[in-house]
C-alpha cells in the first residue's frame, strides 16, 4: 500500500489539531487517529445538498447556508442541483481548511469557491446564525461529527434547544434545517421535535456508490406559520 504523504495541520480555535493527508490522489483529514474526511467517501455529504435541494424545488431565488466545507462535496452537489438565482453562504471556521482546498485539493474544489453564487465567510457558524432573522431558506450543517462532537467543545452549542431555536429564527417559514451526522441520537431527534420542528430522519451511505458506513441526516422544517 502506497504511504500516506503528509501535507499539513490546522489548529482548530479552541479546538483539536487538524492533519491533512495524500495517498496517491485521494486525501483524508485526520484527528488523532481518527479520519474526519476522506476524498474517497463523499456520498453522505453530496446527499446532505441533494436531499435539501429536491425539498426547496420551486422556492425562488433560494437562500442556503453551508456550515463547514470540509472537502466541497455539500457545496459542489448544491451548486450543481441550484440555478443561477441561488445564494449559497459557505461558512468555515478553520482557515487552513480554505487555504488547502485553494492549494493541494485545489482540482478536488473545482473552483466551487469562485462560483459567481457562492459567498465564503470565516467565522463560526453558530455566530451567523445567531445575528440572522428569517433569511434562510435552507442551512446545511456538517460540522464536527454530529451532535456527538470530537472536534471542538463550543460546536455543542450548535446542537442544543438554543441552537436549534437560533437556527429556526434564521430560517424563512418553511425553511430546512438539514444536519448530517456519524451516527443516530434519538435523543436529538426528540430534541428537534421539542422545538416545534417537523422531523424526517435519512440513512445514507458514505460512498456515493451507495456503500460503506451509514451516517444520519435530519431534516427538520419550519412550520410555514412560525
């Protein structure tokens, strides 16, 4: 098996430290021991995008927010499933992350971050969310593992009845909170549901080939009177 060729890390703020990694033209980034992302398993991640997409067919001009790029998958399956009057807002915290996707993973990003539709911010993005008010139709979040978080501590915020109530306030009425996940959490869903949320709970694949481990995404919407 050809090694593992080491490209660079990435302090995560107030988290763990990030390491990037090549193997022939694949790459995976990896905590401890740990790999978070790997170019060879993009399925769970393009469905994040693609199921969110066919929910908000027929919205006009729609709004969607990314949390975390990671490898692109989300970003590049959603601008090929919008048209021309999409927003998409792509939020990341970890500026290395930006930097490699510009750099050694530029082919793997296709020049998704220069599409004329996508607008990149750096910062956290339980931030934007929490200063945003109706202007969403969809947001994306994949960041850290899930509810159940390796990658950083303040992400559980994301997750908690405040967090789910930040993101509601974001959204425009019947808009889509879309969160993928490692692994279920029943007690998330409940959680969702608590909020006033309608629940629909996916398993996807890992490998867009429809194999490898199941990973979990709720989407959850906005009841159009709230």
């Amino acid at each position: 098996m050809q090694a593992r060729e080491f490209i660079g890390t990435a302090q995560v703020p107030g988290g763990e430290e990030l390491t990037l990694y090549r193997r022939g033209g694949d790459f995976m980034i990896v905590l401890d021991r740990n790999e978070l992302m790997s170019s060879r398993m993009s399925g769970s991640e393009e469905a994040l995008a693609n199921l969110s997409c066919e929910r908000l067919r027929g919205r006009a001009r729609p709004h969607l927010l990314i949390g975390g790029y990671g490898m692109g998958f989300t970003l590049r399956a959603a601008l090929a499933a919008l048209d021309g009057t999409a927003t998409v807002t792509v939020v990341e915290l970890v500026p290395e992350i930006i930097q490699w996707a510009r750099g050694p993973m530029a082919e793997l990003a296709a020049g998704c971050l220069d599409d004329p539709r996508v607008r990149l911010v750096q910062a956290d993005v339980a931030d934007l969310i929490g200063t945003a008010r109706g202007l969403y139709d969809a947001i994306l979040l994949d960041v850290d593992n899930g509810p159940d978080g390796l990658v950083r501590q303040a992400n559980d915020r994301l997750y908690s009845a405040q967090g789910i109530a930040a993101a509601i306030a974001a959204l425009r009425p019947g808009g889509i909170l879309a969160i993928w996940s490692a692994a279920p959490d029943a007690s998330f869903t409940r959680r969702l549901s608590r909020a006033g949320l309608t629940v629909e709970e996916v398993a996807v694949r890992a490998r867009s080939n429809g194999k490898g481990p199941r990973h979990v995404i709720w989407f959850a919407t906005k009841r159009a009177s709230r």
